[in-house]
C-alpha cells in the first residue's frame, strides 16, 4: 500500500461534456496528487501503444477511432493506492452497469451509449501503469 502512480485519462466524451474539472476533482478529493497534467489528441501509434492489449478484439477498432475522435486530458496521479484505487472511483468498465458513486455511474449516460465512451481510463496495475506513464509523459 506504498505510494504508487497511475495514469488517467479524461476520455474525449469527457472533454466534451466539461467534466475535465469534475474528474479531477474526484481524484484530488479523494487525497491523491496530481503529478502531471496535459490536454492532447492522441495519434494513432500513441493509442496502437496504449490499447497494444486489445489489438485484434472487436471493438478494438471503434475504440480508437473513438479515442480520436478530439482531445484527451492526461494524468498522472499518485497516491497510497492510486491504482485500484483510481479504478474503484471510476467503477464498472460499462457505464450502464457502474455503480452510483463511481464516475461511470454517476455521469454516463445510457442512450445511444457505446462501451467505449466511459469518461476516463485509469492503469489496472503497477506494471501497466508505469508502461502507459511513459508512453503518454516520455520521460516523466
Ligand atoms: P477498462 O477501461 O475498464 O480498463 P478494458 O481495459 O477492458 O476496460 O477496455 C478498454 C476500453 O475498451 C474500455 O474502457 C471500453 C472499451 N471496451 C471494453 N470492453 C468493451 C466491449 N465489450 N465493447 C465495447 N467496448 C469495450
Ligand atoms: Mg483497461
């Protein structure tokens, strides 16, 4: 439960909604720091990096396309915690499925809903974290 880092994004439905300010307001009420913070239109080797996992998966393509469709704001955020901790703030991958209290939950919308457009991202482990800290913030 050491002091850990974990890389969020603000999803490009996120941006465009104005909840750049209400996400980071979770993240920073809840006591974690924020280390770094840049708004970007990720190119398309950044999110073949990013998503390298989901390569060959369905919805891999409408994923991308989607995540570039405008900016994104990235984040590095640290804290005791911060990964799965930042992943319980943001609740079920499915904002139709998240629990109330969770990002998802509490401001996705569920009409014309795609999976894809779940607000934020956050690294599901220490491993993965710093992997996507380097791609997204080279030499932070
Ligand atoms: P998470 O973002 O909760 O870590 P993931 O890593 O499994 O989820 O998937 C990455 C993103 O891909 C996710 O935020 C939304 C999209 N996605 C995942 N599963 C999907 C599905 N079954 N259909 C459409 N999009 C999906
Ligand atoms: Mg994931």
């Amino acid at each position: 439960n050491s002091t850990e880092r974990t890389l969020v994004l603000v999803k490009p439905d996120g941006v465009r909604r104005g909840l750049v300010g209400e996400v980071l307001r979770r993240i920073e009420t809840k006591g974690y720091t924020l280390a770094a913070v840049q708004l970007l239109t990720a190119s398309d080797d950044l999110l073949a990096a990013h998503y390298a996992e989901h390569e060959g998966k369905p919805f891999y393509g409408p994923l991308v396309e989607f995540m570039k469709s405008g900016p994104v704001v990235a984040v590095v955020a640290e804290g005791q915690g911060v990964i799965p901790g930042f992943r319980s703030l943001a609740g079920a991958t499915d904002p139709t499925a998240a629990a109330p209290g969770t990002i998802r939950g509490d401001l996705g919308r569920d009409w014309g809903l795609k999976v894809q457009q779940n607000l934020v991202h956050g690294s599901d482990s220490v491993e993965s974290a710093e992997r996507e800290i380097g791609l997204w913030f080279p030499g932070l």
